[in-house]
C-alpha cells in the first residue's frame, strides 16, 4: 500500500503563500514584558555601529518565554533573539565566543519549540522577517514586500531577503500543483499529470526571473564584505575566530562548544521540493552518477547528500516533516519513466528539470558575482599592494577575505562587520563539510570556497545543477541537460597538425601521425569546479579563488 499524499494544511504551510505560512509575521511582541528584546533589535544598526551591543546585553535581565502563547510570537521571539545572537557574535573586533544567559537561557527554549537550531536560519531572515506594505496587495510582488528586521539597515541587505521572500509566495502553487499531480499519477491520468507538469515548467521560469531581479537592488560589494559576515554561523570557523565554535552559556558553568552553520538558500524547503517531487537525486559532493538506477521505483530516489539533508535540520520541524513525507510518497518520476511512448508528458516533465537547471544556472551566476568575484577582487588588490603603500598598523581579522590588513591598505574603510569573515574557511556562514568532501581530491595551491551553509561552494552548486537533468527520459533531453554546461560541449575549429610541421604528440606523449586533427579551445570542468582551458598555449586554469578575471564561462 502506498503512503499517503501530504495535505499541506497538517504541516503550518499555506496553499496561497507555502512556507511563508498562513498568517503574517508580526513585527513586535505585543507584551511590555519584552520590551527590552524589541529595543535592541529595532536599534540593532546603532548599537553594531557604536560596538555597544554586547555591553546592552550583559546589563538584561534573563527573560521568561512563559508570556509567549501563538506561534506568531515564538516565531517573533525566536527572529529577535537570532538577530540579536549574529549581532552579539560578529559585532566586536573580534568573534565573541560565549553567548551570554540572557540570549542563551530563552533562545534555547524558543527553538526547542519551534523545531530549530540556536543559529539565523533561512526562516529567521527570510520566511518569519517581512512585512506587505499594502496588505491587499500579493506578496509575491516585489514592490509590496519590506523586512522587520536587518544587521546593516541597508536597501541591499532588506532586498537579499525579500528577493527569497518573492520566490517562496511566488512557487507557492507548485505545492497544491504538484501533490495533485502524485494522486493524478496514483489514477494513471497522465494527461492531468502533463498538465499539470506544464504549469510547474512555467512558474519555475517565472522564479528564475525574479531571482535575476536580486542585481537590481543588492549590489555585491555591499553584500559580500556587509551583509554577508552577519550570516556567519559557528561551524568550521577556526580562521575566523571560532576554532571550537560557540559556547551557548545557560548559567550552569558548562563550557560545551557547539557548532552550527548559518542562514543559507540550502535551507528553503521549496527548492527541496521541487527536487523530491520530481525525482531529482543529491549525490555527496565529487562523487558521480551511479552505474544503474531503478526508474520504475514507486518513490523517489533517495538524496545521499549529506549536506542536504542536514540543511533539512535548519528547516521548522514541520516543513521537514512534510518534505520527509512527500519523499515518502513522491511517484512522478517513475510514472513519467514507465509511458517514455506518452510524448506530451515526457516533453512536459523534461521541461521541468530544464527550467529547474536553468534556475540553478542563473543562482550559479549570482554566486559568481556576488562571492566568487568580490573574493577574488579582495585578495587581488591585498597582494598588488607594495610594502610601503600601507603603514604597519594591524586591523581586526577581514572576514570577507581572510587576512589581516593593515591600516589604508584594503581601499574605502569598511563596517565593522567587514573586518570579521573569512571566506576562504566558510564563505560565508560556514556550517560543516559534508563527511564525502572530506576526503575528495584537492588541487595543489587552491583552496575551496565555502557557501553559507558550509559546503564547498562552487562543486556543491554545479553537481546540484548537473544533477538536475540526470532523470531525463527522451534522448534529446539527456543531451541538453547531460551532466556537462553548454560551454563544455562546444568545442573550437579543427586544425591539421601537419599545418604546423607535420607531426604532434597526443596527450599521452606518443608521436601521431601527419594528418591528425586537434581541436582549438576545449573546454573542461572538473568536479571540484576547476575550469580548464585546452589550447596551443597548453592548458590553463579558471579557478574561482585565484586566477584573474570574470567568470563568463556559466
């Protein structure tokens, strides 16, 4: 007997607004009794700026959560107290390492509740953290959407968030769409199930196009070295200060470190649907396709990335719940693969994992431009300095690029946050490694860049991406979405050897003859996201933390 098909009401998801829930965030706890939480969080941007916000805090009393009663006010408490948290961490010339009682004793409390880590999720910053400015207007209309609460006070930090906001209420219908679409399958209605797949093609390329809308509003200077420190989490920090990570201290005298990693896309329940009810597979980062899969599976293939499913750890415990169920019950996938004959609904379900790749394509691009380039810029200009540009005067460790500088040496002066994350250890907001990309291969000299999440930021995002397309069911849809970006399948001009003295070497070293024929150009990616460059020059690379220039190549 199959599983049940999840009905989205029984996990606090909306079927208009999905996981940003079926009630508005409030934007202040109503009870005076948390007035003193309310004032520093609204007062948050002056209090980092004067580096007072620690010294506030030590001087709260430890506050009850008894007085909280909706879950629209432990929502509140909790996006508060994360903010407060980060700000409390990242908000001094150095990490502070011990999380005061008076943040520590109710945020423990406040998450055991809601079902989440002690840490800024993907849920604090993003679905508990916006408001509509006109309440009769969508929510999925950018222009109608303004943040509770940011670290910097900035347009640019409040549009990073709103952009994820937009996307959530905007794929919100795929959720009704797509558990309809399981029960159309469990009936063998197929045209239902086309129909239906045509519609979640269209509204993923609707999501791509307001994901693209993030440049209008963010620019990646602001983002990179401002906004992007405050996401920082505890986990693999030890080059940023955190070398045990953090001690949450509840008055009991424990000195127990924990490690968590920080706000992360990874962690939007959405994006892992779409995935699951298609049937997309998440292999560990490195490692390749499985010789052989069984199509006809009633489920979905079960998702071996380690780093993904912890992400589902950092999720409200009932929206992990409901992606663990609809895994459980997911037959998309198999239903399309066993009618490969039935032409409108494998075009349509091929479609979709088109569109997902593009998705995943475009947020490859971002990544470039807003991370991989911004850190690249950093440590280029930090080594093009010559020893007298700069006097010997130390600042606070540079997160955003992982050195030390000294004082005019790293161009216009920073926020103080700026000064505090290292990117080359987590990029960003550093949760773990996944224990696969431990032991992967690395390239002498480069080091892997790391997503907010934690995980090695480029190959995680380009295997995800490769993955995507690895269901496809006609021939001409492997093709195009084969595990390889456009760029690598193309391939320069051909040219004769013998045009430049009649004889070559292959790569192996051997002689070949007079009439064999190389290509000019060739492109190739390696799974650690390396992009080699084949020419008569001989090989080069593109590495994302090193080399010069833009990363056109996505």
């Amino acid at each position: 007997m199959f599983p049940p098909i999840p009905r989205i009401e029984d996990y606090h998801i909306s079927k208009e607004y999905g996981f940003l829930g079926t009630e508005l965030p409030l934007d202040r706890l109503s009870d005076p009794y948390y007035a003193k939480w309310e004032s520093i969080v609204s007062n948050l941007q002056a209090l980092l700026l004067s580096k007072r916000l620690r010294g506030v805090v030590s001087k709260l009393p430890i506050l009850s959560t008894s007085y909280l009663r909706t879950s629209a006010e432990w929502r509140r408490a909790y996006v508060v107290l994360a903010f407060v948290t980060h700000g409390y961490i990242w908000g001094g010339e150095a990490p502070e390492e011990r999380i005061p009682p008076q943040i520590t004793v109710p945020l423990l409390e406040i998450t055991k509740h809601l079902e989440l880590p002690p840490v800024a999720t993907y849920a604090g910053v993003c679905l508990w953290n916006y408001k509509p400015i006109f309440e009769d207007e969508p929510a999925d209309n950018l222009e109608n959407l303004a943040t509770l609460n940011t670290f910097t006070g900035s347009l640019d930090e409040s549009w990073f968030y709103l952009v994820s906001v937009a996307i959530e209420a905007r794929g919100a219908p795929i959720l009704s769409l797509m558990l309809d679409a399981m029960a159309f399958a469990r009936a063998n209605n197929s045209k239902a199930v086309a129909a239906a797949l045509q519609v979640f093609a269209e509204r993923l390329d609707e999501l791509g196009s307001v994901l693209e809308r993030m440049y209008e509003n963010c620019d990646p200077h602001v983002f990179y070295h401002r906004i992007r420190p405050f996401l920082a989490g505890s986990k693999n920090m030890a080059d940023a200060g955190l070398p045990n990570g953090v001690i949450y201290d509840d008055g009991s005298n424990s000195n127990e470190y924990r490690q968590y990693g920080g706000g992360s896309n990874a962690q939007s329940s959405l994006i892992q649907f779409f995935d699951i009810v298609l049937g997309v597979s998440h292999r560990p980062t490195g490692s390749g396709p499985p010789s052989a899969h069984n199509a006809n599976s009633p489920t979905a293939p079960p998702s071996q990335n380690n780093f993904i499913h912890e992400m589902r750890s950092y999720m409200p415990g009932p929206h992990a719940r409901f992606l663990n169920d609809v895994s459980a019950a997911a037959n998309i996938r198999s239903f399309v693969s066993s009618r490969p004959n039935d032409k409108p609904l494998t075009l349509a379900y091929d479609a979709c994992l088109a569109m997902l790749r593009a998705l995943r394509d475009k947020h490859i691009r971002m990544v470039s431009r807003y991370i991989i380039v911004k850190s690249r810029e950093s440590r280029s200009h930090e080594r093009s300095l010559s020893p007298t540009a700069a006097p010997p005067v130390t600042q606070p460790l540079n997160l955003a690029s992982g050195t030390r500088t000294a004082t005019g040496a790293s161009g216009p002066p920073l926020s103080a946050p700026a000064q505090r994350v290292k990117d080359r250890t987590h990029s960003g907001s550093g949760s773990g490694i996944s224990g696969d990309e431990k032991d992967s291969p690395k390239r002498p000299g480069r080091s892997k860049m790391r997503g907010t999440g934690g995980t090695a930021l480029i190959p995680f995002l380009k295997q995800a991406r490769d993955e995507t397309g690895e269901p496809a069911i006609d021939v001409w849809a492997q093709r195009l979405l084969g595990d390889k970006p456009a760029y690598a399948r193309r391939r320069g001009p051909s040219i004769n050897v013998s045009d430049f003295g009649g004889t070559g070497v292959d790569v192996a070293g051997s002689r070949v003859g007079a009439k064999k024929e190389v290509q000019l150009s060739t492109y190739g990616e390696h799974a650690d996201g390396v992009v080699e460059i084949v020419g008569l020059a001989g090989t080069w690379g593109m590495d994302e933390s090193d080399s010069a220039g833009g990363l056109c190549h996505w």
